[in-house]
C-alpha cells in the first residue's frame, strides 16, 4: 500500500529539519491480561523513564526513533517510528492473550517499511534494536506465525539487520524465549522496568554518540536482571 502522499511530505520535511544517522528502537510489549495491575503500571513508568532519559541527550533526542507494537488479544502499533523529542509515550493497558510470534512478525515487517524510508530519503542508520518483553508464553505457537518469528529473528540477526533481545518478566516461558532468540533471553528481577529501561538508554546514548558501523561496547545489563 502506498503511503499517504501528507505523510511522505511529513517524512520527508523531517528528514530536511534532521539529516543525522537514526537509531531505531522497536518495543514489542506484552499487554495481556496477565499484565494486568502492578506490572502494566511499572512497564508504563519505564518506558516514561526511557524517553525521558534519551530525550536529556541531545544527540539522542536527535538518532534514536522510537517505535511501540502491543500485543494483548492482538496486535497493535500504539506508536509508529519517531524520534524522541516527537514521541509521546501511549497509555498501556493490559487485557487479552498473547500472540507473540504475530507481534514479532508484524515487528520485523515494520522495521524493514522504516528502513526502506531511510533509504529513500538518503538518511544512514545503525543497526536497530528489537526489544520484546512478555511476561508469558505464546498463544500462537501452533499458528505460521511462531514458525516466522523463530526463522526471521535467526536470519535477521545473523545478517546483521538488527539485535533481537528478549526479556522474560514473572511467569515467562523463558524455554520459548530462547526457541526464539539467538541470543540468551534476559529474566527480569522483580518488576525493575525502570532499571531496565536506564540500561537500554545509556546503551543506546553510547551508540548514538557513535558513527554507523562501529562497534560500541555497551554497559552490562547488571542491577535488573537475574542469573
């Protein structure tokens, strides 16, 4: 589908106002009903947490381009790829199952449609992040979906189209997690959605302060995670 000629001109007036490298962040969050109550409140304060410590760096504020995927009972974007000082964090509510391998599938098809943008408008960008957090198992494990999701997720990160990471609050199935991932998937401690988010900022500052296609070493992700 082509996009709306409005929202080209939008793009493309950005990408005028701000030729710098972008970073691009996909969060594909677990809303499920399971979420429900403390855990929804604390992923929400995180994600506040997140922008505004990327919104303090100037040259952050500037590359990383955010975007949100829900999946609670379906799938959802609550926001669509922008950069931090035009991203306004979406209200989370918790509600539905998990259709996880239909999250990351919807996910990776709309990080390639923001990468093709940057290509056409001649903006470089580093290697994105994908991070999923779900405090459960699939309920679309039976379904093509986990299928494309366990294939893309390999192909992409052995290509080196973006990092997957994946982070198991209570009551994942940290077993699927790692079906899916290449990377071992990170258990969360307690409900820190805070510290978490801090350790994503800081890593994606240091990036950001890179030049593309450098290697970056990143913080350890110590104080959020358990062994």
């Amino acid at each position: 589908m082509d996009q709306n000629p409005f929202l080209q001109d939008q793009a493309r007036q950005s990408f005028v106002d701000n030729p710098e490298p972008r970073c691009p962040s996909l969060l594909i969050l677990d809303v499920s009903g399971s979420m429900s109550g403390s855990p929804i409140q604390q992923l929400q304060s995180g994600v506040e947490a997140y922008r505004d410590s990327l919104y303090s760096d100037a040259l952050a504020r500037k590359r990383v381009e955010i975007a949100i995927l829900n999946f609670g009972g379906r799938v959802e974007l609550v926001s669509a790829f922008c950069t931090v000082d035009n991203f306004v964090v979406p209200t989370l509510e918790a509600s539905g199952d998990t259709p996880m391998g239909q999250a990351v599938v919807e996910g990776l098809d709309l990080l390639n449609s923001q990468k093709a943008v940057y290509k056409q408008h001649g903006i470089s960008y580093f290697r994105p992040w994908v991070f999923l957090i779900t405090d459960g198992g699939p309920t679309d494990v039976q379904s093509h979906f986990w299928t494309e999701a366990k294939q893309r997720v390999r192909e992409g990160e052995s290509g080196r189209a973006f990092s997957f990471f994946a982070v198991g609050v209570e009551g994942a199935d940290m077993n699927r997690l790692s079906e899916l991932c290449v990377r071992e998937p990170l258990k969360l401690k307690g409900l820190e959605f805070r510290k978490m988010f801090e350790w994503l900022s800081a890593s994606q500052q240091a990036v950001s302060r890179s030049s593309v296609g450098e290697t970056v070493k990143l913080p350890p992700p110590t104080g959020w995670t358990e062994v």
